[in-house]
C-alpha cells in the first residue's frame, strides 16, 4: 500500500499543507509505504511546504515512510514530517530507508519510526547524511525482538554536520534517539566508509533504554569534530546492560574539548553521563544541582553560566553544561521565566534513578521558557 510512487524525479513545493498517508494491511506480503522512489534517477525534493508522510500498521511486512534503493531526498525550506506505523508481527520500521543521500538545506526534517520486531530506525540512509542548515530529528521506536535494534540515524557512508565548503552554513540542528530496544544507539555508522564529520552547529546523539547495550554514536570509521556542540549519551534499561557513549573511543580530532562531568567511579556511560565536545570556553561545568525556589540573586553568565534574579523569577543561562545525581536538576517557583542567551548552549543532566521523580527542571507552578539559545532538559537514568 503506497500513498506516492515515483518512478522519477519527485517535487514537492508551495507554501500550503500537504498530508501523504499510505494505508494499514495485515497481507504477509505487503508493506505500507508512504512514498516509494522507485528508479534510480528517483528523487525527493522539498521546497516551502508543510509535508506530512505517513505509512501504517502492517503484519509481517515492512512500514516506511519513505522508500528507495537509489533516491537522494533534500528539503530546503518548509517542513517534511514522516510518522512510520508499526509492524506488528515481525517486520521492521523505518522513517525513511533509501540508499541514496538524505540532506537539510533548510526548514525541518523529522522522521520517527514506529514499534517492530527487529529494527526501527529513523532515518537509514546508505549514501550518508548531510545537514547545512535547518533542523533534523530522527528517532527510532521501540524494537521488541531479541535482538532487536533502534538507532535515530544509521548509514555505511558519512554523516556531516555543516560543510566547510559552504562556510555560510554554520547552524545545522541534529537530534538523533535511537528507542527502546536490546541495541539502541543515537547514530550509527557501519564499515570503513562510515566517518563522523561536525564543522558547526549543534548535534545530540542518544541511546535509549536499552537492555543489552546502548551506544550515543557508534563510528566505525573516524570522527572530526572542529566547531558546533556535540553531545554523546547513552541510557540503559539496567544496571546489567553495557553503555558507552561514544565508540571507537579513539580518533576524535581537532577537538576543543569541555570535559565531561563526572559522577562516582563506574563504567563509561555511569561515570561520563554525556560527553560534551565545544570550543574551549563555551560551556561551564556544574555538578551541583540549583534550588532557586526562594534563592536570592546569584550567578555570573561569565563563570557560572547563569545568572538568577529573584525579583523577576528569571534564570537566565548563558552556557551551563549540569550533570547531577539530584532527583532535580533545576528547581524554580511559580512564575519562573528560562531564557537562554543567544548562541549559547546549555545542556541540564538529572542521572537520579528514582521512578517518577527524576526532573532535569522542576517548576512549582506556571514557567516559560524564552530565548535564542539551545536547551537540553534530559531527565532520568
């Protein structure tokens, strides 16, 4: 069941909505895809619309939202959304699977999979990934086989965050979660081929509830981080389950390094909560948790990376990188207002493994955030 099917170049522009949904079958020999590129001069191309995909729930078979052996697929503009169903009896999910190149120029990308048995994966891009600009969240679901695997983003080519090429693209937004699964890993990138480039920006990679082995990325190739914030972490489902938040640990180069924040002796993922890579400067480490319910004024955006006024209710960050074992990471009263300084990046870790009380920010009553800058609130284990 196919809501698009292609057999050349595709495009899709405008400045309207557009919803592509292919139908739900239980037939043990079809899929639910919700557009098929079919030849190899196949293309998608994504210009100024609002683009939704969808395909459903199947049987044994595969669900995509988007399908090709061949096609690259680049949005410059707009927004192309892409919800994957489920497959329910034994097959894989996939938001997009092509062997082509996926790239954002611009505007937003997000493909999410859905539950399967073996592999749900958000974006599985043989010929690489490439962002220049824009946004790009890819997420797996949830894969219940033994052993099943879930990543955000997988390919046996490169994946590049902001090409030196084009030094006016400095701003592309990665967010990639691998899902619940035996193996769950943010990004992962297979064989020799498979390199790790970020020259800008922001990229976050995480491996989520796994119950044999969780990985934030994992590069078989090699990895170049020269600008931009990266973040590598990754969670587990047990204290049994192995975690590393970035493999090979070796060959990462030309880095400006922040030093990850450390917790009690342990393995990697428990002693190294995340690893942060920055320009040297960018982010200030704090171990401490910040209880600003009836606090006074505090802070300094210079050493401390924040700064709090009491008669406003507004914390202000300017680059905090927090990692606590706190059951809150932040505590702010009723009223409260979060702005983040422009250009700034700020990442607030709670690791406490209490069931339901784990809060990276808590607030008593109403809260806004505000701001040009990023914010990663990331509560639990």
């Amino acid at each position: 069941n196919t809501g698009i099917w292609s057999q050349g170049a595709l495009e899709i522009t405008g400045t309207g909505y557009l919803t592509v949904a292919a139908g739900a079958t239980t037939s043990m020999s079809n899929s639910s895809v919700g557009v098929f590129l079919q030849n190899e001069d196949s293309s998608l191309q994504v210009s100024g619309i609002h683009l939704t995909i969808q395909s459903k729930d199947t049987g044994t078979m595969h669900s995509v939202g988007i399908y090709s052996d061949y096609a690259n697929v680049n949005i410059d503009s707009g927004s192309m959304t892409i919800y994957a169903g489920n497959s329910i009896a034994g097959g894989n999910t996939f938001g997009i699977q092509t062997g082509g190149l996926v790239s954002v120029d611009g505007g937003t990308l997000t493909a999410l999979a859905g539950t399967a048995a073996w592999n749900s994966t958000g974006i599985n891009a043989a010929g690489g990934v490439a962002v220049n600009g824009g946004i790009l969240l890819a997420k797996g679901g949830k894969a219940y086989a033994v052993p099943g695997q879930s990543y955000g983003i997988s390919s046996f080519s490169n994946m590049m965050i902001n090409n030196p090429a084009v030094p006016e693209t400095n701003d592309g937004i990665v967010y990639a979660f691998g899902g619940p699964a035996a193996i769950s890993g943010g990004i992962s990138l297979f064989g020799p081929g498979g390199n790790l480039y970020v020259n800008g920006g922001t990229l976050m990679a995480t491996g989520t509830q796994a119950t044999l082995s969780s990985t934030g990325a994992h590069v078989e190739g090699g990895i170049s981080l020269v600008g931009g914030t990266t973040v590598f972490q990754a969670d587990v489902a047990s204290p049994e389950a192995h975690a590393t938040n970035i493999t090979p640990t070796f060959g990462v180069s030309d880095v400006a390094i922040v030093t990850p924040v450390g917790l009690p002796p342990g393995d990697l993922a428990k002693d190294k909560p995340f690893n942060v890579y920055a320009p040297a400067g960018d982010m200030i480490q704090r171990t401490g948790n910040l209880n600003l319910t009836s606090a006074p004024n505090q802070g300094d955006a210079e050493t401390e990376g924040y700064v709090w006024d009491a008669a406003t209710k507004t914390l202000t960050l300017s680059g905090l990188c927090m990692a606590t074992a706190k059951a809150d990471g932040i505590s702010l009263p009723a009223g409260s207002t979060v702005a983040t300084m422009d250009g700034t990046m700020n990442i607030i870790k709670c690791t406490a493994n209490y069931i339901g009380a784990s809060k990276a920010v808590y607030s008593s009553g109403s809260l806004e955030f505000s701001g040009a800058g990023v914010l990663m609130a990331i509560g639990g284990y």
